[in-house]
C-alpha cells in the first residue's frame, strides 16, 4: 500500500478519522489528568496539528474560504452583481474572437492525421500567367504530372471548387460543389456516412456519372432519405448517380466553406494549361518532413513545367512559366479565403476586446480597492484575533477567483452567442460563412487562463493590500482619516491613468475604423451605383451558333431596353466591383506594360453615367468585321501616351488563348472608374465594343438602370426574358447592395470598434468617477475645513479638477503614445487616411476629455456643495 | 527538571523502539519513554499524534481499537514489518553517528 494510497483513504474517510483521533486524544488527556498531569494545550489545536501530517488542510481552509466568499458576495448583491456583469462580458466578447479565431485559424481539419497534409503551390504564386479560380493553385496537367511521380507523398489528390446547377429549369438552384481526384476520400481518410466514397472507378471519360452529397445537403436539400441505386440528382444538366453521404463534421478542405456536392473529375482529352484551377494536396510520407518534399519538388520542377508547357501567350509568359518551382506547404488547418479576408481583423478584434477586458480589470481592481478600504476594520479585527497574514490573503483571493470563474462560465455561455451572431454577420448572400465553431479544448484554456488572469490583475493587488494592513493604526484610525495617505491612492491613480491611456488608444481605433468606412462608403467610383439592377443570364440551352451569339446578346440587350420604366440597360463581360478581373499585356509604342479589359455594348458608359472625355462612343458600326477600337481610360492614357493626344493611336495585345494578338485603335477617353473593388487605385482600363469580343460565350452580365424599385425592375426584366426565351437561366441582384455585400469586413470593424470604444470610454469615465469620488470622501474632513475657513465653492471645484486633469492629462499622453505605436498594425485595415490621422486623434482626445471632465465636474460640484458642518462632524 | 525538546525525527525513532516489543495505545506510548528515560524525556500531545500520524501516513505502524486497561476505548499501535525495517536502519544510523559524535568528543 503506498503512501499516496493511504493518503488518498484518509482524504475519503477524512470525517470518521477526525471523530477516531479526537476521541482517541480525549482518551490521552483524561489517562494524563488521572496520572496527576496537567491538562495542556487547546484541544482543536492540537487536533489540527496532528491532522496536519495527512497533508488536506488546504482543502479544509479551501472550502471555508468558499463558503465564507460566496457568503461576503451574497452580502453585497450590487458589487457582485457589477463585477459578475463586467467579467461576463469582458470574458463573453474575448472568448468569442478566440472561438472564430479558432476555428478559422487554428483548428485541424476534420480528416485523420491532419498535420501529414501538405499542399503543392509554386514559390510566389502563378503571378499573371492564365486564368486562375478560386483556390486554383496549379492546372490539370501538372496535376496529372504529380500523380505520376511524387516520391515525397504517400498519396497525393487534387481538388477544385466550382459551383453546380442542381435541378431543371426555373426550380433549378446553384449549390457548392467541389470536384475531387479519384484518391480523394482514401487519401485524406474520409469514410462515407452512408453509401460508399467516390474511388478510382468514378473518374473516367467526361461527363462524370456518380456524385456524392454532404451531410447538411443531405438533410435539407434530400430529405435526409435513404441513398439507394436510385438516388439521382439532375447536376448540371445530367444526371448522376448519388453513391454517398459525408460524414457530419466533413466541410470540405475550404475552412469558412460548406461543400454541397462532390463530383468526380473527369477525363478530358484536352486539359487546358493555362487554367489554375485546382488545388493539389498529399499526405507526407513518414520519415519526409515540409523542408525535403519542397526539395523535391523544386527538383522535380523544371521536368513537369517543361511536359506542361503553356501554348499560345506571348514568349515572357512561357519563359515565366518554365521557371515555377513548386514547394509543398503545410496543410493541416486546410485553406481558407474567410482566413485571408479576415485574419488581420480577427487579430485586431481580438487585442482591442483583449484592451476592454483589462479596462474593466481595472475598474473591477479599483473596486476592489475602495472596497479593501471599507473592509479595512473587518481585516483589523480578524488580524488581531490571530488570524495568519497569508490566510487573510488567500481567502481575498479566493474570493476574486470565485468571481472570476463564475464570470468566465457566463462568459463562455456569452462567447457562444456572440460569435454564432459575428459569424451570422459575416455571411452575404453569395458568401455564406459556414463554421463550426463549437467549444473545444483550446476554447475552454483559453477562457481559464484569461479568468485566471483577470483575477490576478483585479484581485491581487488589493489583496495585498489589503491584507497588509497595520491592526493597530486600521482599528484607531476606523475610516476617519484626517488625510488619507498619499500612497494609498497611488495604485488607483496609476490604474485610471491606465484606462484612461487604453480606452484612447480604443477610441482612436474606432473613429479610423468608422472614418474609413465612411470614406469608402462616400468613396467617388465615378459611375453610377444607385438605381441599377445587374442581371446574370445564361443562355446555353438556346443552342445559340457561335458566330450568332453576339447578336442574339444584342437583341436581348433590346429587349430589355424597350421595358417601359427601364432608362438604359447594357451588357458587359466584367461586372465592375464585384471582384472579377481580366488583364493582358499590351504594348503601345515603345511602352510596354499590361492593362484590364472589358467588352460592353456601346450603351455601357451612358447607363453607368461615365461621361466621355475625348472622342467618341462605340456605334454600330463598330462590328465584328470593322476596325479593331477600343476606349481607355486616364490611367491608361497617362500610364502609356505620357501626355500625348490617345486619340487615333494603336495598342497591340499580347496573345492568349482565344484572344489573338490584335493591334486596336483608341477613339476615346473616360475618366477613371473604379474597377474591381472600391478600395484599389484604378488600374489602366481598356473597353472594347462587345461586338468585338473574341471570345463568345452563351452567358452574360447586363446592368440595367431604372428608376423603379429593383423587385419591380427585376420582375419586369425576368417576364419580358421569358416570354421570348423561356429556357433561358437568369439570376438578379441590385448593384449596389452588392457593392456593400464586398465592404462587410470593414463594416463589422467600424461597428464593433466603435462599439468598444465608446464601451471604454465609458468605462474610464466610471474609472475616474468613482476615483475622484473615493479621493473627495477621504478629503471630506479637509474640504470641510476648507470651506469653513472660508474658501468658496469655485476653489473646492479647481482643486478636484486639478486632481483629475493631473490624471487625464497623464493618460492622454501615455495613451497618444501608444495610440500612434498600435496605429502601424491597422493601417492596412484603412482606408483613405492614415494611422496618424491627426483630425481623428484630435477628435479622439476631445472626445475622451469631454467624457472625463464631465464624469470628475459631478463628484466636484457635490463636493463644493459640502455642509463644512456636517464634513466635520461626521465620522 | 527542565523540559527537553526533541527534533521530531528522534521522536519518531523512539515511538518505534517502544513499539517493538508490542502494540501500545498513546497515552501508553508517552508513559513509556517517560519512564524509560529516567523521567527526563516528557513526550506533550502535541508533539506525540502528529508524530504518529506521520508514521501512520508512511506505512511503519497500523492502528487497531482496543480497551485500555481503564477500559477506555483506545487506538493501539502496532509495528509493521516495513516500520521494523525502518527502525533498523534508524537504528544503525543513529549507532554510526552517535560513535562518531563520541570519537570527535573523546579525542578533540
């Protein structure tokens, strides 16, 4: 039996042995006193001595400390409702960034062995060369290249996301699909839920004939039915045989993402190579480590560049692409836009809800202090009847830490709340934000350690203090402090300075945050957003002939046009704002460089209000056969006709795929329009007449302006498009809401920055209120003889006010300090001003001085109203 | 007659060393080193059950009720085998030191 062991027994049969040794040392004392010897010593103590050698009196102490805290704190109802509240929120919000941090950033994906995954990208991304998709890292053939030979990998595969068509017609719906490699499933250990995973035998000659569903998809869009030989889907047109289910927690490898149908590739006979479309991902092979597979990748390189060799773009681009080395990076968090768009946000939220916390800390701390004080005869009389220093400490701690903990368990019941609503505010209509967030261990340390940590920043110092106190000068002196100590007060004046220095630091934040959002929100596009409806129409199953398709674009466009309330309407191959880009090399003269393009009907500049600065519109007599023109706009002209008239001089294009080298005549200028976000500088734009586009494909974009509400202009449009072409697919939205649906990041930061700015402005406010309140009630005594002697109530007020400038002036100048120190890890998060911005910290002091002379003028006003009288008398 | 203090470990050694020859309750444990000693060594409650907790704790003795010889209920001690092995290395290490303490006395 080890001694552990019998310590533990004695722990669970703490009480019978209590009774056995008291009892046996009552025995002692009788036998002794019968023997002629002298009772000794007091009992209990002597018991607890002995008791001692088992090792549990903590526990003891432990949970009288408890209950006499949980007995202190059902006494004082409102303090403990305050520090429950603040710890609450303040320990509710930060865990609430860390659960979305979390789960965006730093949770595995939900396959096995996560950290073996590697993904294969080339060394600084495939800059300008070809098309690129979303999370489109390589193409098909040097896929196919990896597939044959990857040394380093114990199994490799490839996906790419895409979205699919489910359904027919008007009840068809667009879902998220991912189109996975054959070794998929097997290679990143993904069992189905129900039916079998796509394997080996789906992938053959297109069109692909087998697919599986999520299990969210599976719920809501299938019923939750059985899968069975006829589960099919019409995907896309076809249809497909659903072999499987996957499991619950599988979203995909996109963090941020949810996957609703996968698909199989399928072999094409001729993969483009010039479309980065897929994403390649392997499971290291033991004893391989990220360092040695990128190496051999980068060996491998030049050999699967050189088989995969791009055709058909100008000789830099190929020369470019026979230089890509791949190198493999880990995978194990999968990938993530969400993470991309938001992780400096994310870190940003996290630190100022971090600054919010340690406010509140403060506040808790200063409370904690002004209570220590009122406390001061309780902890005197306690030290005078014996009780230990340390025990006197520890029960104050204890009491914090109970407060703390049960903050933090709120907290955690908040946390839950807040980040299922941030995340709720996340998501836009094209770009639902899917988490799981759950609350795992790392969520459950981080709101125990960050309670520990509250309690030691509002809990210990008081305590120290508190337990620290002389019996002697606390009992004689009973809160009738004649002055009170100047030291006394040093630790709430630093912690004012304190909040008051951060909650600047915050509210500078928030009015960068709200500036700049308002900035891009008034930001000038130079066209017109309002009133304009964009519609995406596919046509494919018109069975439209290639040659004609410009024209049935151009009779569609009428249509639309002719509506009655429609003002003008126009087709264009680029929605502006939206995101899309489409570049290609030119060169103009000697000055080579490359530029955007865009194909729009001439119609375009009118319905999006772009006035023309020189030359002339497109017309029709701008067709496919007549002379190749284009319109630029300034940053064009400026980037390659430095001050020389564009009119009537040529660019040549770079050739591309399906877009020949061609040589265009500029016939006008536009002023700059903003092109693929509203917070890019304008890059050189040329627009060609769509009639000219050589590329036609059976869809388009259309933008229409109209006066009317969008749901009626939308209606009209869908009616009209239907009655001609009832196959027709068309989607609509309003321009301009879309616009907004691109700035939701910077409007959840001005919101919640500015939200815990003014939440620690107030709470410095209550700071300094309740400090220059504690400082006037220890000063009654003076203040009333003060104004005994004669001086006027003007004088009481500048002498508080001196006190509390003291400690504001302090605070702004630590505060500006920091203010512009933190100011450089936002800046990328700005727009149109800087971190510096001197109107925004001058109106940030302004503010935060406005606060805090109001919050010290009413203790001062209260105090110079006074009855020396009654100052004096009383206690 | 001064009161002697004893460091707790000699204590220990000798609440084993009586416990030898038998089972004894407390109060009995006490009376005998007492008189043993001539009456010089006076072992105090105080000093006594924390002692015999510690030994309880590391295994050397177990415990048992039984009636005194006033026919109170008592708790006697009994030696374990693994408190005779202590006691004998106790022992030896307390002969080892005390020739060597007695050699420097003798000779210094």
């Amino acid at each position: 039996m080890s001694e552990l062991f019998r310590r533990l027994r004695y722990l669970l049969n703490r009480r019978r042995f209590d009774r056995e040794l008291a009892s046996e040392m009552e025995a002692h004392r009788e036998m002794a006193a019968r023997d002629g010897g002298k009772p000794f010593g007091n009992a209990l103590r002597l018991r607890e001595e002995a008791r001692d050698a088992w090792g549990w009196t903590w526990i003891d102490c432990l949970f009288q400390d408890l209950r006499y805290a949980c007995r202190v704190l059902r006494k004082s109802p409102g303090f403990t409702f305050v520090v429950i509240l603040s710890l609450t929120l303040g320990i509710g919000a930060n865990t609430a960034i860390f659960q979305i941090l979390n789960a965006v950033r730093l949770r595995n994906l939900p396959v096995s062995s996560p950290r073996q995954l590697a993904e294969v990208k080339i060394v600084g991304g495939n800059g300008a060369v070809g098309l690129h998709d979303e999370y489109g890292e390589l193409t098909r053939p040097i896929w196919e290249e990896i597939r044959r030979d990857h040394p380093a990998f114990s199994a490799v595969f490839a996906w790419s996301a895409q979205l699919v068509l489910v359904g027919e017609g008007s009840a068809s719906q667009l879902a998220k699909g991912i189109l996975v490699s054959d070794d998929f499933f097997h290679a990143l250990g993904v069992n189905a839920w129900r039916g079998r995973v796509l394997n080996s035998g789906d992938e053959h000659a297109c069109p692909e004939s087998a697919a599986m569903v999520s299990y969210p998809y599976w719920q809501s869009k299938m019923g939750g039915r059985e899968i069975g030989a006829r589960t099919k889907l019409l995907i896309n047109g076809k249809l497909k045989q659903i072999v499987g289910v996957t499991p619950r927690s599988f979203f995909g490898l996109a963090v941020g993402e949810r996957f609703g149908i996968a698909l199989p590739f399928c072999r094409s006979t001729e993969l483009r190579r010039d479309v980065f479309d897929v994403s390649v991902m392997g499971r290291l092979r033991p004893g391989w480590s990220l360092p040695a597979a990128s190496a051999q990748l980068s060996a491998q390189s030049p050999g699967i560049m050189a088989a995969t060799k791009i055709k058909g773009y100008s000789a830099r681009s190929i020369e470019s692409y026979g230089k890509f080395r791949l190198s493999a990076y880990s995978a194990s968090t999968g990938v993530s836009d969400l993470r991309r768009a938001y992780d400096s946000s994310l870190w940003l939220l996290f630190a100022i809800t971090g600054l919010v916390l340690l406010i509140a800390c403060a506040n808790l701390a200063n409370l904690m202090l002004a209570r220590a004080g009122v406390r001061e005869r309780e902890f005197a009389v306690r030290l005078a009847l014996g009780a230990a220093r340390n025990r006197l400490l520890r029960q104050l701690l204890v009491e914090s830490c109970l407060l703390a903990a049960i903050g933090a368990a709120l907290g955690l019941g908040l946390a839950e709340l807040l980040s299922r609503v941030l995340v709720v505010s996340l998501s836009t209509e094209d770009n639902p934000v899917a988490l799981p967030m759950g609350t795992d261990w790392r969520v459950l340390l981080f709101a125990a350690s960050i309670a520990a940590l509250t309690c030691i920043v509002f809990g210990v110092a008081p305590a120290i203090r508190a337990s620290g106190a002389d019996p002697v000068t606390s009992m004689k002196s009973g809160g009738r402090g004649m002055t009170a100590s100047r030291e006394r007060f040093s630790l709430q004046r630093a912690m004012v300075v304190i909040q008051i220095s951060v909650s600047l630091v915050l509210l500078v934040g928030a009015l960068l945050f709200v500036r700049s959002f308002h900035n891009l929100m008034t930001e000038n596009l130079g066209m017109r957003a309002q009133s304009i409806v964009l519609g995406r129409i596919a046509f494919q199953k018109s069975n439209v002939p290639p040659g004609h398709i410009a024209q049935f674009k151009r009779e569609l466009l009428d249509d639309v046009r002719a509506i009655p309330g429609v003002r003008n309407a126009a087709i264009t191959t680029n929605v502006p704002l939206l995101g899309g880009t489409e570049s290609d090399g030119v060169t103009v003269g000697r000055v080579e460089g490359s530029s955007m393009f865009t194909w729009v009907s001439p119609s375009y500049f009118q319905t999006m209000g772009i006035p023309l600065l020189a030359g002339r519109n497109f017309n029709e007599n701008d067709t496919g056969t007549s002379r190749r023109v284009v319109v630029v706009n300034q940053t064009f002209a400026h980037r390659f006709l430095n001050g020389v008239n564009p009119i009537g001089r040529t660019l040549r294009t770079s050739p591309m795929p399906n877009y020949p080298s061609t040589v265009c005549e500029i016939v006008g200028v536009i002023p700059d329009t903003k092109y693929n976000s509203v917070r890019g500088a304008t890059p050189p734009m040329a627009f060609g007449p769509d009639s000219q586009f050589p590329s036609q494909h059976p869809w388009t974009a259309m933008l229409i302006h109209s006066d009317l509400p969008p749901t009626i202009v939308i209606d009209s449009v869908k009616d009209r498009i239907g009655q001609k072409h009832p196959e027709i697919l068309s989607r609509y939205q309003i321009f301009e809401a879309k616009i907004q649906d691109g700035l939701v990041r910077e409007r959840l930061m001005a919101m919640l920055s500015g939200f815990f700015g003014l939440l620690a402005a107030l709470l410095a406010a209550v700071g300094l209120y309740g400090v220059i309140g504690y400082i006037i009630t220890r000063r009654r005594n003076e203040i009333g003889i003060r104004l005994a002697l004669g001086a006027n109530s003007g004088q009481v007020i500048g002498m508080v006010m001196r006190e509390a400038g003291a400690l504001l002036i302090a605070g702004l100048l630590i505060g500006l300090a920091l203010s512009l120190a933190a100011g450089r890890g936002a800046s990328s998060l700005l727009f149109g001003l800087k971190s510096y911005d001197p109107f925004t910290l001058a109106l940030a002091i302004g503010l935060l001085v406005a606060i805090g002379a109001l919050s010290s003028l009413l203790p001062a006003f209260r105090a110079s109203k006074l009855d020396p009288m009654a100052a004096l008398r009383c206690d | 007659m001064p009161k002697l203090q004893m460091p707790s470990g000699a204590l220990m050694l000798l609440v084993l060393r009586v416990l030898r020859s038998g089972p004894l309750h407390g109060y009995a444990i006490a009376q005998r080193i007492h008189v043993l000693s001539s009456e010089i060594l006076r072992v105090e409650e105080g000093a006594l059950y924390p002692a015999l907790q510690k030994i309880l704790l590391k295994g050397w003795v177990t415990s048992e009720w039984g009636l005194s010889e006033t026919n109170r209920r008592v708790r006697f001690y009994r030696l374990t085998s693994a408190g005779r092995k202590q006691l004998e290395a106790e022992l030896s290490s307390y002969e080892r030191i005390h020739k060597a303490i007695q050699a420097v006395l003798r000779t210094a």
